[in-house]
C-alpha cells in the first residue's frame, strides 16, 4: 500500500513528467528500487531525499513535504522512555486499530492531540 512519502515522491516525478528509469539514472539508482520507494515498500532514506532535491532543484516547500511525509510514513517507532503507563496502553490500542479507523475517528483524535499539545505550553495535558 502506498505510504505517504510514496505519493509525495510519485507526484514530484509525474508533475516533472520524468520516466522512473530516467529518474532512477540520475539520481543513480536502480529503478526497481525507486519504484519500491513509490510503492511504499522500501523506506525513504534521508540520504535519497537530499539527492532528489539537488537533482530535481526542488523547491523548499517540495523538499518539506518530502521530509515530512518520509518521517510520518515510518512503519516502526519508539515509544519514549518517559511516556506514562497509559501512554504505553494508548500506544498499545492504537496499533491494534490501525488499518482499521475511520475517518471521523482519525478527526477526533487529531483534534484530542492537537489540541492539547497546544495547551500543554501553557501547563499539563491534565483536564
């Protein structure tokens, strides 16, 4: 299943109206490994990020994006060591549901988290 940095990465190539083979050639790559990477099979290395952005001449608004949707496409994170035991169960549920959510339920979380996060400069995420 595509992942975010796929699209992205897909996008940039079509708008430029570039073949993968011909990309993959300039970046010096294989192209069965760029179209892994468009596919969502193989993470985004940061490494590959600042050779598309020199290659291609991305601007920094397409670079950003890239860099954004690389980070939040990785498949596999660390929970930090200070987070509370019920961070751990919320980590926990949520992993059990992905794949799984709807819209309205990825919505309501993100306004929940965001939110907070807003308010927590001003004091603990605590109602």
């Amino acid at each position: 299943m595509p992942t975010p940095a796929s699209a992205v990465l897909a996008d940039i190539r079509r708008r430029r109206k570039i073949r993968q083979a011909e990309l993959a050639e300039r970046l010096g790559i294989g192209a069965s490994y760029l179209s892994q990477l468009e596919t969502g099979a193989r993470r985004m290395p940061e490494r590959f990020i600042e050779r598309m952005a020199v290659e291609l001449s991305l601007s920094e608004g397409e670079r950003k994006a890239l860099e954004k949707a690389a980070r939040i496409s990785l498949r596999h994170r660390t929970v930090p060591t200070n987070a509370s035991p019920e961070e751990y169960e919320l980590v926990d549920a949520l992993w059990e549901a992905l794949g799984r959510l709807g819209s309205n339920q990825i919505n309501a979380m993100r306004f929940v988290i965001l939110t907070n996060t807003a308010n927590s400069t001003e004091g603990s995420m605590d109602p």
